[in-house]
C-alpha cells in the first residue's frame, strides 16, 4: 500500500440484487476501465461479500478489492460473522469501517469500531474509517466534539506506524445518500479538525501523511468541491459507484487533479 496515491473507494452497500447483475456490473466497469490510466489512485470496489470472489476472479485493470465490513475476532462460534483474516486470505486489500450505516442499523459504537480497525490492521488490510455529524449534531455546533469523539474512539491503541494502512473518510450523516452536499467551508472546517485531533493523538507529520477523503453524495458535478482541494486525497463513493460509467468518470477526476 502506498498511501502517497489517492483512493477512490467504490461502497456498493446491499447491491445490486443478484449474482447475473453483478456480472453485468462487472462487465461494464471493465469496460469503462479499458483503455484508462490511473497514475496517482488506487481504485478499490467494496461488493457485498458473496460476490467478492466473483471481483477477484475479474481481476479488473487499476481495481483492487474490498469489504464493507468485518468482525474483530479472527475465528470460532460468530454466526454469520466474516473475519478480517478470510477476507485477507480471499486477495482482497481493503475494509471499510465505522460507516454510518453500521453506525445506525447495527448499533456500532467507537470500541467496536476500535475492535474492528485492530483486527483490519492485523491482519494485513487497509482500513477506511469512516466519521462524520449527524445534521443535528452540526446545528447545534457540536461537529467538531462529535469528530474529536469518534476519531479518539476509533483509533485508540492504534501504534503510529499502523496510521499509514488507514484513510480517514470524513462522511457528513446528513450527506450519505441525499444529494446535500457541504460546501467548501464546511469541508475545510471538518479537515482542519481531522488534522488537528491525530496531530494531538500521534503528531503533527501522522496528521501530514494520513490519507484524508471525503464521502456523502459524490457525483461526478461535485467532485471539484468536495474532493479536489489539495488536501483531499480522494473518496468515498456510494450510489455512483453503481453506475460504472460515473464512478470511473470521478475517479479519472481525481486522478488527474
Ligand atoms: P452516497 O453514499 O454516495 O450514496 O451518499 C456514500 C456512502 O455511504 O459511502
């Protein structure tokens, strides 16, 4: 991993609904891909887990793959559970985590997200930890103590030499799946608090290096203001990223910035 290039990180959630659409999803992004280069990003593709394989099988020019979420333990009696070390042991390279949805649906809290970025960082990924306010939190001027809370949660007892494995994704709640985008400002707001809370965690040159994207509503019209400002290193993407034509279109943006 290389975390001087920029990501692009496809999130596909529960889709799409059948193993036949996601061949032809697969056949389209290949198609899309074919004859493009990407200097400067990586392009990963996070599919629900049965059709990771199917990914990896495509062996996609520029793509690497990815899961939406793991378990912390690495084996035993978890139902239903997928550990960090088979989806290391399958080829795929990265795992996204903390993610709002998993925030809300399924009670995830900073020590389980803490569990899973440890066991993600064990065994041998690349993590995208996702934080962002909810519309709430912000009107009450509470975004930068809810940031500071889930990025000390998230990443306690992670030694500074792990940081490199990990992009932070600020993803404002209020941005994930609406079309509202924040504005430059805001973006600004939220990264110059990003910095700030692992400059005062590990140091001033983690807080340099670490991969910052940004994630909420990216469509291609958007990309200049929320992902291209010098200090974005790229993003997260959901809708869009089903459509393949788009999520290259933004990735090619990003990379030629
Ligand atoms: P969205 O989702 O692009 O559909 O808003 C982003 C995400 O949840 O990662």
């Amino acid at each position: 991993m290389t975390n001087s290039k920029k990501l692009v990180v496809g999130n596909l959630k529960m889709n799409p609904v059948s193993v036949v659409e996601f061949d032809r999803y697969l056949d389209m992004l290949e198609k899309e891909l074919k004859g493009k280069e990407f200097e400067k990003t990586e392009i990963v593709v996070c599919p629900p887990i049965v059709y990771l394989q199917k990914l990896l099988d495509r062996k996609l020019k520029n793509v690497k793959a990815g899961v939406q979420d793991v378990f912390w333990e690495y084996q035993g009696a978890y139902t239903g559970q997928i550990s960090a070390g088979m989806v290391k042991s399958v080829g795929a390279t990265f795992a996204i985590v903390g993610h709002s949805e998993r925030r809300k649906y399924f009670g995830e809290n900073e020590e389980i997200i803490n569990l899973k970025l440890k066991a993600i960082l064990k065994n041998g990924l690349n993590a995208v930890l996702c934080v962002g306010e909810s519309e709430e939190e912000r009107k009450k001027g509470q975004t930068s103590q809810v940031l500071k809370k889930q990025l000390s949660g998230s990443l306690a007892g992670i030694a500074p030499g792990k940081l490199e494995y990990i992009s932070i994704t600020y993803e404002p709640i209020w941005a994930v799946g609406t079309d509202k985008i924040p504005t430059s400002d805001e973006i600004l707001e939220a990264k110059i608090i990003i910095k700030k809370t692992i400059a005062e965690i590990f140091s001033v040159r983690s807080a340099e290096k670490i991969r910052l994207l940004y994630g909420g509503s990216i469509h291609s019209q958007f990309v200049e203001q929320v992902c291209l400002d010098p200090a974005m290193d790229g993003g997260l993407v959901g809708r869009e990223s089903l459509q393949s034509y788009e999520f290259v279109k933004i990735a090619k943006m990003i990379d030629d910035n």
